[in-house]
C-alpha cells in the first residue's frame, strides 16, 4: 500500500493575473501565449505598469506542478509536491494556497531570498500569456528530492517548465532514473510550447527512453513532433509515451491508453481565461486513473474539470466546484 498517488515536483509560483487588451503584448514586445523567464526587475517594472492601467483579476498559488497536485488532492488523491520556497511573504501564500496543508511538501528549511512569481496576461480570447520570475525555484536541486517519498508513490510526475534550470533538470534525470529502477510509473508535461520552442533538446534529454504517461496540447504535440497533422504527431508520440492525453480545447482530447486511440469530446463554456487548464486536466485525470479508472472515464472526468476551470480567473477551483464535477462525471 503506497502513501501517495503522486510525487509531483516542479516549480513553486504565486500567479498575479491581469485583463489586458491585445495592443498590449505588441507595444511591449511581448510573446502572446508563450511563457517567458523574466529578470526580478523586468517583471516588477511590468507590474507597476499594468497596475496603472488594469485590475488584479486574481492572485492565487501556482506553479504548474503544483497546480496538478492541488487538483489531485482537492479531488480525493493524496500528493507530496518537491519544491522550493523563500523564507517571505510570497513563499507563505504559496504554502497556504496549497489546499489547506493537505499536501506533503519538501520544504523543511526556507532560504533567503524571493519566492518564485508569475505575471499572467490575460487576453480577450481567454490566451494566458506568462512572464515568470522563478526566484529560489531556479536552484531547485536533487536536495528537494525526498527518494523515501518517491518509494511510497506510485506516479512521479514532472513539469516542463523545470528544464530552464540546469540543477532542476539534473535532479528530474535522476529522479525519472530512480523511478523506472523501483518500477514507479513516470508521467511528464510539456506544460508549454516555449518549452518546445526554445529548450526541446533539454525536453528529450529529460524523456530519455519515455515516459509512462505524457501529458500535452495539440500546439505542443506538432512542435514536439515537428508534424502540422495531428495523426501522424501522435503516431510519432507513441515513440516516447507508452500512453498520452493531448488537450485539444473546445475540440476535447485524444488519449492513448497504449493500445487504442480514445477520443474525448468537449465541454462548450465561455472560456475567461485558460490559464491552468492543462494543470487541471492532468491532475483530474492523474486522480482517476489512481483509484482504477479508465482511460475514458479518466479523459471524461478531466475534460469537465478543465472546462469548468477556464470559467474562472485564476488556475485551481474551490474544494466543492471538484466534488461537483467528480459526481457529475463519476456516478
């Protein structure tokens, strides 16, 4: 009997979300959709200046990772979530947002500096456009790693985002390592096409030989594969992914359980903002599999939780909105 459902580790984020017109990426030459590492002061500055401008839309816990395990755990599953956190009032929110301390975590002793922020840009179509300033989350290392709680796991599942920092990267090598000697099941996220663009050889060193699970959209499936058809990406993908889910948004999703393609029709809402909505997607659906579903009960149950979450401003739901959609989608 293992203590948790999955170890998740990745960044640890407090996201600051604006409304913000499309004029506004151009005049700042900012990349709509994509998200970009930041200096501390480049993203201070941007804030100011849309401060003067626009509303906080929402300030909530993040992270991409951490988002997934939020889900899982708001769901019923049980996560650990390796991470790094400052000693300020950022890594405190963070920690708080968590879900009521119902998360075990790595961070035991926090250090000096500043806790990791994201700068969300909202625009009229519901894009969520990222600059990030990682801050002590840049030297995540193999010191967060906690290998005793990744035996009593049965998934470990990593984000993307941590190939951008060369310690973070050399610790998710070595704990997908360490996972497929113990028979631990790993499941990987893309969790974004700048991953794609500018870091995929970082991308497919963190792959290696595959993975047991990938999760991503269809924007990263084609980048990953360097294919514009979507059939002949996710023949490629199943190289490297024993089983996938690729996001399609209102299109729903396609799953690979390893033997049959399923697909997964989506949920028509008036989508405010998709920030979060891959996060909420993988962690739905990391959550069914561990208490036996399918593949397609899985995907259904996924499916509804991320269209609910792109209703909303903000990456995660209230602890009833998921008991919600689990009994819709479940019973």
């Amino acid at each position: 009997m293992t203590k948790y459902d999955v170890y998740g580790v990745g960044n640890a984020l407090v996201d600051t979300e604006f409304e913000v017109p499309d004029s506004f990426f151009a005049e700042h030459n900012i990349q709509k959709g994509f998200m970009t590492l930041v200096s501390y002061e480049q993203q201070k500055f941007l804030v100011n200046l849309l401060m003067q401008k626009y509303h906080v839309k929402k300030q909530s816990g993040g992270g991409s990772a951490g988002n997934t395990m939020y889900a899982l755990t708001q769901f019923g599953g049980k996560a650990f979530y390796a991470c790094k956190v400052a000693n300020d009032e950022t890594g405190d929110f963070f920690l708080e947002q968590l879900g009521d301390h119902n998360i075990d975590t790595s961070v035991n002793e926090r250090e000096e500096g500043t806790s990791g922020q994201c700068l969300i840009m909202v625009s009229p179509d519901a894009e969520r456009t990222m600059n990030t300033f990682l801050g002590v989350s840049e030297s995540l290392s193999i010191n967060e790693i906690d290998f005793e709680a990744v035996k009593q796991s049965n998934f470990i599942y990593i984000e993307g985002y941590l190939v951008t920092s060369p310690s973070a990267k050399s610790a998710i090598v070595d704990l997908k390592e360490f996972a497929n000697k113990n028979e631990i099941k790993t499941a990987f996220t893309f969790s974004d096409p700048s991953m794609l663009e500018y870091f995929k050889d970082s991308v497919n060193e963190v792959l290696g030989d595959g993975v047991d699970l990938l999760f991503c959209n269809e924007q990263e499936l084609k980048l990953w594969a360097g294919n514009e058809d979507f059939n002949e990406a996710c023949k490629t993908m199943e190289s490297i992914a024993n089983q996938f889910a690729v996001t399609r948004g209102p299109k729903g999703a396609m799953l690979f359980d390893g033997e049959t393609y399923i697909s997964i029709a989506g949920n028509p809402v008036q989508a405010i903002d998709t920030n979060g909505a891959g996060d909420m997607f993988a962690g739905a659906f990391l959550y069914a599999i561990s208490q036996g579903e399918n593949f397609e009960t899985a995907g259904k149950l996924a499916s509804l939780a991320s269209s609910e979450v792109v209703t909303v401003f903000g990456p995660r739901l209230k602890a009833e909105q998921h008991r919600d959609i689990a009994k819709r989608a479940l019973d």
